[in-house]
C-alpha cells in the first residue's frame, strides 16, 4: 500500500491581526529574514535556505481574539515530500482514506513550491509541499510584493486542484452582497 513519504517538518503560517507590527516582530525580535510580500495581506520568512519557514496571513478587521473561532493562530503546518510525482500519488491516498482536501494539487508564485492542504482528524490543516525555492549565499533572491490574486496563489490556474478552488478565488455567480469584510484569503 502507498505511504507518502515526508522528509521533514517545513513550514507554517499563522493568521495575525496587525502583519506589519508582527512582520517587525519576527524580523527585529527573532531575527527572521522577509523573502515576499503578498501586498499587505501575507509576509514570508526564512531563518534558514528554504524560501519560507514561517508566513504570516493577516486576518480581516474584527476576526474573533479566540484562535479556535477564526482568530489569530495556526492555520497550517507542513512536511516536504520529494516531487510533485509522489504528491499526486497522495492525493488518490487521500480519497482512498476519505481524508478531507482542502486545497490543492497547485504551485505557489512566492517560494516556487507544490503544495496539498487536507484535514487531520481534528480539523487542522496539514500540507506537504515540494520543489520549494531554495536561497543560499550563491543564489540570492531579492525579496519582492506580489499582487494578491489567484494567479499568485496557484500559478496552474487550479488545473491540478482535485477539489473547487477557495470561495474567494471562485467568480461570484450573483452580485456581492456588500457583506463587512472579506474571510481571511490564506495560502503560502
Ligand atoms: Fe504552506
């Protein structure tokens, strides 16, 4: 039987209220290093070669403080498997287990990488990624903003994806309600 094979825990991200005072936190009091920008919406980090060992996503105005009501705190963590071949087989080992995807097969603009979001039993996001950007002292990258959209979150367009894309990648099939506020839009 097919077992996926991670090889080590990789990123995570977490939801904030304020990216900038949090972005200044993890940079001048951890000591983290800024990759990407997705506007002002999310930040990448790295201590070490990978693109982003932490993201942070900021949460819309007015998000509950509790983090088990959609306020600040993990929304996913991650282990790399070793190429996109092994992910697609994890998909169908997913479905075979009636495992919940959330999002993905797809390939992210900011850090390059594959990525497969699903559901542990309790509801936590789990993702394994591959074919991440490495960035080391021979190949530098210059941290840049990238425009927030579905063309930097699946840069496949969600070809690959094996479930509906997020809500709010999807057109609207009936005018905006003018509702307060966007859900928070996560991904890295
Ligand atoms: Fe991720």
């Amino acid at each position: 039987m097919f077992k996926p094979s991670p090889r080590k825990l990789g990123h995570l991200v977490l939801t904030v209220r304020d990216i900038h005072a949090s972005a200044n936190f993890y940079t001048e009091i951890v000591g983290l290093t800024v990759s990407d920008w997705i506007d002002e919406r999310m930040v990448f980090l790295r201590a070490g070669t990978d693109h982003h060992d932490l993201a942070l996503a900021q949460l819309r105005e007015g998000a509950p403080s509790d983090a088990s009501q959609g306020g600040p705190g993990l929304e996913h963590f991650s282990y790399r498997i070793d190429s996109f071949e092994e992910m697609e087989k994890v998909v169908k080992h997913l479905q075979d287990n009636d495992v919940t995807i959330d999002r993905g097969p797809g390939k992210h603009g900011p850090g390059e990488n594959c990525f497969l979001v699903f559901k542990d039993p309790d509801g936590n996001n789990v993702e394994f990624y591959c074919d991440m950007l490495e960035i080391t002292e021979e190949k530098p990258y210059e941290a840049k903003v990238w425009k927030d959209g579905a063309e930097t979150f699946d840069v496949w367009g969600f070809e690959k994806f094996a479930v509906p894309p997020p809500a709010h990648f999807r057109k609207p099939t009936s005018p905006p309600s003018g509702g307060r506020g966007r859900p928070p839009k996560v991904d890295g």
